[in-house]
C-alpha cells in the first residue's frame, strides 16, 4: 500500500512539473468505521474508505487549490485536478505576503503510531468490549447507548520542488458508553482513547459507570444555589478547556488578528499557576502525533507553559509568512498536546469521592454546549449536563442538576488551581466531520481549581 502510494504521488508530480507553476500534491485515506448503539442493540454498523487528493497550485503570490475524492487508479481524474488547480492561479488574487512552498531535503516515513490490531478489529470484538463494560449494569429501565469510532489514517506528500516525499500513518479508536435512564431521562457516561488495540480496557469504563450509576440510583438530586464552588474538572473538560487555549492562548496567528488572551508581553513571564505545565510533545503516540510538520520540519518537544511561565507562541507557517515570523514546526493538522500531571495520587472517580475534604466539592467531568465568549480575556462557557456530583463535605453525595459555568481561562489554570493528580490519560476530541484528523490530549485525570461562579443552575434533568 504505502509503496503504490508514493509511487503513485512521484508519478503525478512528473506530470506536474510540465505546468508553469508550482505544484503541491497532497494525499489523505482513510478507513473509517462506526458501531452505535441506542436502547441496549447496535443502531449503526457501517464504514467507509475514502482517498483525497488535493492540488495547491503557487505561482509567485498567487495560490489556488482543488481537491477531489478519487482513487489512484482514476490517473486522469487526478491529472485533470492538476490541470484546474494551474488554471485557477493564473486567475487568483495575490496574497499580500510571500507564501511558503515546502522544500523536502529529504524523504520521511512515520507509521509508529499504526497498530494493525486495532484497524483490524472485528465487529464480533467491538460488541464483546462493549458488553463486557456494562456487564450486568443494563435494566429495563436503563439502556445503553454510545460508539465505538476506529479506523486507520493516512498522510502523504510532494511536490515540485523536489522528489522526496512524506508519509504518515496512525491507527485510532474513540469509545463512548452510555447508561441512560428511560423515565427520569439521565445519563452517566465514560470514555476511552486508544492508539493501539492494548489500550482499550473495558474494566476501566465498567467500574467509573457502576460508580456513576450506583450515585444517581441512590443519592439526591438538588438544583445548586448560583455562588462560587471549589470544582474538580475531569479529563474530559480539562482537554476542552485545553483546546480553547489552542486557539486564543497559544496560537501565533491569533495573536496577530487580535484574537488572544495573551500577548507578546507576556513571553517569560508567569500566567498561569505554577502547577501548570503544558507542552507540543511529538514522543507521544497516544496523540496520533506528527514528528514532522507538513513543511518537513523536525518536531521536538515544544513548552508553552513550564510552571506557570508562558514560553512562548506556535507560528504554522502561512501566519509566519504573513506576519514576518519564524515557523516554529506547528504546520500539523494537530498538536500533541500534554498537561503535565501534579502530584495528587487520584486515579479514579470513586478514589476521588473517598477523599477527605474540608468544603464540598462539585465534580464537573464534561462540558457541554460550550463556546468562547470573549477570546481576548479567554472567556469561555460550557455546561455540566450529566454526570456531575457534589462531593459533600460530610462524606455524603448529591446529583445536581445542570449548571453553567462562564469563566476565564486565565482563572481556571492560574492561582486558583488547587491541585493535578499525578496520574494522566490520553482524552480523545477527534471529530467525525470532514476528513479523518484522529486526535488526543494528555491531561491529568483530574484538576480542581477553587472558586470558579455557577453562573446557571438548572431546576431538573
């Protein structure tokens, strides 16, 4: 397979090279497959291959492109993509900066992060996962609901500028089982994250769901007076707030089009906690990564935050061209993104809830309906919905109802974070629109930070 491929990209970029501009050929496959499952049966069993092409045609300051989904025995399906992507150049408005066409020095090859184990698993093992994670937890009143999302992911590229090319190949699974009760319309939820078949451990999901289960059966659901509370984010909701900060914290470009929360002041200084330690690290494979950016440049890891000290902003290479930058080898369609763990030994929800504690805690694992409000103070939004306990001071615990948090991301990783459990784990917030782009986030389990507002409370379900 991966032979063919790249002979197949060297032979369309001979055919490029007869054009008057540069050309950059650019090749995605993906096998993609989908197990749902709604009121405890399989709902939906289906998958898909699919091979993109796409052309980006350069010519001075001009740039045009033109993608098709194809396969590589259509040659002149692809040669005639080729043709359009030089005829809609000639005709294209000029950028107002001098884009960058990469200059392979050398070709590449990374399929590390492909387990065939996993791209290969059988539907008859999907179902036997799923049935062991809810093993004797299903009634006739609650009835289980989720996916099982896996596939195998491939990159490629050349262009006219030299012969070497570039290859990457991942293998990826996104697993999501739900417990919904059919009367009083909860639900409780786990997740998992898998980059190779060893990964998935449905014991792990079954004993999180028991828990989940076992408090919304027998504890008290409340609607939460509005006010300050001390709330532990699970990693779910920790890798959210992880990807808001992609855009308005981090990101050069963003900087540039008055978009961040940080500014280029704050390079060196301390912004967050010092508990905080976030960074780029392509080592590893639980985060699909790229060991080299789509440019050919060498990625290492890359600090954004160590302690609390802002290091500094990832520049793509279009924002660094426009805005006269260095490319800092973030020219990916992810990051590998790490939230350092802290030192707090919590590996689990129900070790957490046995915690001795001096005020009562809100547990707050997912967000939902969430969106930036205001990016230059990183202000964001996102509501609980289901899941959520409050861990009451005298041991007890109570269900409460939605509620909505709207808060700075300046807050909720700066001083008032109280503690990181040392333990962390791969959260997957892959997306099933458009092509494939498996990816992951590794965060601690848990993070609490202390006075963050309800804003919104809920009076039911």
């Amino acid at each position: 397979m991966k032979e063919r491929i790249l002979n197949s990209l060297s032979d369309l970029r001979q055919y490029a090279l007869g054009k008057k501009c540069e050309i950059a050929i650019d090749y995605h496959e993906e096998v993609s497959q989908l197990m749902r499952f709604a009121n405890s049966a399989i709902s939906l069993n289906t998958n898909e291959h699919l091979i993109r092409v796409d052309i980006t045609a350069q010519e001075g300051r001009k740039r045009a492109s033109y993608g098709l989904i194809t396969n590589l025995d259509h040659v002149d399906e692809i040669h005639a993509g080729v043709d359009a992507a030089a005829e809609m150049v000639v005709h294209a408005q000029p950028l107002e900066y001098d884009p960058t066409m990469p200059t392979y020095k050398e070709s590449f090859s990374d399929e590390e992060a492909f387990d065939p184990a996993l791209s290969e698993m059988s539907n008859e093992e999907k179902l036997e996962y799923f049935n062991a994670a809810v093993k004797g937890l299903e009634t006739n009143e609650i009835k289980l609901g989720g996916i099982f999302a896996s596939g195998e992911n491939i990159l490629a590229a050349i262009n006219t500028r030299s012969e070497h090319t570039q290859f990457f190949r991942t293998s990826d699974a996104q697993v999501t089982v739900v417990l919904a009760h059919s009367q009083l319309k909860w639900e409780v939820t786990a997740e998992q994250s898998a980059q190779k078949k060893a990964d998935l451990d449905p014991q792990e999901l079954h004993a999180e769901l028991a828990f989940l289960l076992d408090c919304y059966q027998r504890c008290q659901p409340v609607q939460l007076p509005l006010g300050k509370y001390d709330i532990v984010f699970g990693a779910a909701a920790i890798a959210d707030l992880l990807n808001f900060m992609n855009f308005i914290g981090f990101n050069g470009g963003s900087l540039k089009r008055g978009f961040s929360m940080i500014s280029d002041e704050s390079v060196g200084k301390k912004v967050f906690s010092e508990k905080v330690s976030l960074e780029d690290d392509p080592a590893l494979l639980e985060t699909f990564p790229f060991r080299r950016d789509f440019m050919g440049m060498p990625r290492k890891a890359f600090p954004f935050v160590k302690k609390g000290v802002f290091q500094g902003f990832a520049w793509q290479q279009d924002d660094a061209d426009e805005f006269g930058q260095k490319p800092t080898g973030h020219t990916v369609s992810h990051f590998s993104l790490t939230l350092k763990g802290g030192k707090e030994d919590v590996a689990s929800l129900e070790a957490l809830a046995k915690r001795p504690r001096q005020k009562d805690i809100l547990y707050f694992p997912f967000l939902h309906y969430s969106n930036i409000v205001n990016p230059s103070k990183g202000l964001v939004t996102g509501s609980s919905r289901f899941g959520t306990l409050l861990l009451k001071k005298d041991g007890t615990i109570e269900v409460p109802y939605n509620v909505r948090i709207t808060q700075s991301l300046l807050d909720l990783f700066g001083d008032q974070v109280a503690w990181l459990s040392k333990q962390t784990v791969a959260y997957n917030t892959s997306m099933s629109y458009m092509s494939r782009n498996p990816t992951a986030l590794v965060v601690p389990r848990f993070m609490q930070v202390n006075d963050v507002e309800i804003s919104h409370s809920n009076t039911s379900y």
